[in-house]
C-alpha cells in the first residue's frame, strides 16, 4: 500500500487569528501617533454647501476635422471659453433653432 502523506492543514479560524494579531499590532503601533482629529474632518467639510455640478459629462466622437479645427482653435487664442463650453453653446442654439430644445 502506497502511504499518504501527513499534511498539516491549519483551520481558518487559526489563519484569521494570526491575520487580526498582526493587524492589531499595526494599528495598535499606529495609534502611538498623535492625530489631531478636528482638523482632518474640519478640513474635509465646508461651512458652506457646494454648489452641484449640473452638468452631465457625456463622451461624444467627432469626425478628425471638426476636432482639429476645434483644437486649432483653441490653441489659437481665439476661443475665450472651454472646447466644451463652445461645443455646449453650438448644440444648443442648433437645437433652439430648430425647435428640439
């Protein structure tokens, strides 16, 4: 007869064990330091509420000469506003104009 060999299986229970010590020694080594925390949650929130973002960010594919003439154009210095901010303003006095809108 052929022998097996012996092999040590270790529960889960034994492996979560030893994961939470080293985990509890971290953070207990962490704790050591001094944090102030007032200051973190006061800088992450405002006094005043932000204003939502109410636009809708939309991915939209232009033909390779529309978007070289708009790059063009804005790398000319000629356009004031963003390339969205044009884009935005041309669709939506086409679609004004045409009674879409």
């Amino acid at each position: 007869m052929t022998q097996r060999k012996k092999t040590l299986a270790t529960s889960f229970a034994t492996v979560a064990d030893d994961i939470n010590k080293n985990v509890e020694e971290k953070v207990n080594a962490n704790n050591n330091v001094n944090i102030d925390t007032d200051n973190i949650v006061k800088s992450m929130v405002s006094e005043k509420p932000q204003k939502k973002n109410e636009k809708k960010l939309t991915g939209i594919y232009f033909d390779p000469d529309v978007s070289v003439a708009l790059d063009r154009l804005k790398a000319s210095g000629k356009m004031k506003v963003s390339k969205s901010v044009f884009v935005n303003n041309v669709v939506k006095a086409a679609l004004k104009e045409n009674g879409l809108m």
